[in-house]
C-alpha cells in the first residue's frame, strides 16, 4: 500500500508492522526493515520518446519476495499538464534501508541525490519543462525525434560531482545529499500518486524473475522500456555490459529473458539496441557521455542546480529484511 506523509522512525515503523503479513506495492514491502543496500544502478540509452507531453520515470530497484528487483524505466503520461515526475529512492535511516516514494507534483522534490540519468541528475530535472499546456524536452539529455516532435530544445547540463551510479542515500557508501531548502519549502505541496500504468508497469517487473537481482546480480537484461509494462519487442533496452546472448533474450519474453543470463553477467561491453538521436543544425552540440544511467545524452551535468527545486520526498516505508548476499537556449517559459 502506497501511503504519502512523513517519516518519524524507521525502528518504530518496523515494531508497528511486525504484525502486518508481508505485502509488496509500488516498490514497497511492508514488515521487518532491511539491512543490504540495493544493487548499483544499470546503466542504459534512454528509449525514443514516443509522443508529445510524455515524462521519463528513470529505472529502480524495488522489494518483494525477499530480494530487490529491477524495475525498468519507461516513458510515462503526466496525471494532467504542470505535473512533473520525482523519483522515489531508497534510504538509510537508524540502521535500515527504507523506500520513499516517488510521487507527481508541480516541482521536482527531493530524490535522494540519486543520479538516475536522462535529465535527473540528483537535484531537480534537467530534461525539460511544461510550458503553456506543453512540455518542451532538452536534446541534449533525452532522447528525441526532432522530426516528430517539435517543442525541443538544447542547453548543456553540468555535473561537477563523481557519477558512481549508487542507487540510495546515505550510510556506507551511500549519496550524502541532503535536501535542499527550496525542496524542503515545497513538502507542503499538494502531491499525486503514481498512475494507473506506472503500478501495473511495476506489477508487471515483479513477475519477471530475470529481473530479481538474485538473478540478474544486479544486471537486468531489461533496463528501461518506451511502454509502461511492455518487456520485449521494439523500444525495450538493454544495459551496457550486455553481451549478444543476453541481448537477445528481448525479443523472447519473460522466459527467454531468463534464460539468456549467464552466470555471472560479466559480459563484455556492448552499445544498446536504440540509437542516439541525430540532432538537426539548430540544435547540434558537442556531447560528451558519462556513465550515469541513461544519461549517453548528457553532455555535462550539475547536480546541484537542476531546474525546479521541489518537495520533499514523501511516506517512507520500512522493509522485510533480505536473506540474499549552451549552445541554443531554450523558450521562455509560460
């Protein structure tokens, strides 16, 4: 169950629910706290964006049935115009990892420092803007079609911190951010939950075993999806380090998917199945690429001075416990 207020403590969270039977819902277990950090991000080419006013929701480890499994990132529909997508992350908080929720709203909140890529580089979103009922998408950390979609622009995005692509905040060898006070201004915000397809998209994850980091260790052959909850076919991606056995479990499904993985998953690097976007004269750059995930668009990035500081993340939930080892600028906006 998807709940949205505030934290008071992780260990007298995890006392109250003792009781409760374990449960899994939007990346959420509700029952004893967990003590293994989640696997590191993946690291992927952002699918093509497939229409006007969509929002990428990055990829992230959720918990269920006693292991953290990848839910790939996927372009998804706002609940209206104006509402922008914060991602959820884990955290460590007394001693345990316990998940916060990732919500719409009408400013980016806080994510953590989570560089989940493709315009989220920790703080705020560098991917784009709404403007006048339309959103208007940065060519030069997402992944898009001039030619079918217009309301495109080109800023560079800078990044004067270490992209190591740790996937929560805090503790031993965690992000160390800390809100912001503009974020932390905005948690009186009015917040919406996921949508409809984002929930079924994550549902959709938890029945695919190869994406269980006991698995995949920590390497899912699905990294992200153009379609809520459509694992193979056109638009589905592979993470880098992929080898060609693997990669081919994409176009076979769940159970194919599964067979497809090695033991190990060490396989030598390999470029994903979608192409970067080709760019037109008007909005050409340099590109330099980093190893954030999703993030082959970026040619620099800031993670301190995103676009739209916002609230503060919102419910966090204690877990059950893991038994597992510049060159054109963009429109002014409206």
């Amino acid at each position: 169950m998807r709940l949205f207020g505030s934290f008071a403590s992780a260990a007298l969270l995890a006392l109250s629910v003792l009781a409760i039977p374990s449960a899994s819902f939007a990346g959420v277990s509700i029952g004893l706290s967990i003590t293994v950090a989640p696997p590191v991000l993946p690291v992927y080419v952002q699918p093509p964006l497939p229409g006007p006013n969509y929002i990428w929701a990055p990829g992230y480890w959720a918990y269920g049935d006693d292991d953290y499994y990848w839910v790939p990132g996927t372009w998804v529909v706002a609940p209206s115009p104006g509402l922008l997508w914060t991602p959820g992350y884990w955290g460590w908080r007394e001693g345990f990892y316990v998940w916060n929720a990732g919500y719409w709203g009408p400013h980016i909140g806080y994510y953590g420092g989570i560089n989940y890529g493709c315009g989220y580089v920790g703080v705020g979103y560098a991917g784009g803007y709404w403007n006048h009922g339309a959103f208007f998408y940065n060519t030069a950390v997402t992944h898009v079609n001039t030619t079918v979609v217009t309301n495109v622009y080109n800023k560079t995005v800078i990044n004067n911190t270490t992209v190591n692509n740790v996937s929560f905040n805090g503790g031993n060898g965690g992000i160390k951010a800390q809100p912001t006070a503009q974020e932390l201004a905005a948690s009186n915000e009015q917040h919406v939950a996921p949508t409809a397809l984002q929930t079924q998209h994550e549902h959709a994850a938890s029945t695919n075993r190869a994406l269980f980091a006991s698995v995949n260790h920590g390497t899912p052959a699905i990294a992200a999806t153009a379609k809520p909850g459509v694992f193979t076919g056109a638009g589905v991606v592979a993470p880098k380090g992929l080898n060609a056995t693997n990669k081919a479990a994409l176009t076979t499904g769940p159970s194919g998917a599964a067979k497809g993985m090695n033991a190990t998953n060490k396989a030598a690097p390999a470029t994903s199945s979608v192409s970067p976007p080709k760019l037109d004269a008007a909005h050409r750059t340099e590109r330099k690429t980093s190893n954030a995930p999703g993030n082959e668009f970026a040619v620099k990035s800031n993670a301190g001075k995103g676009p739209h500081p916002g609230a503060h993340g919102p419910t966090v939930h204690a877990v059950s416990a893991h038994k597992a080892p510049k060159k054109s600028e963009p429109p002014k906006k409206g």
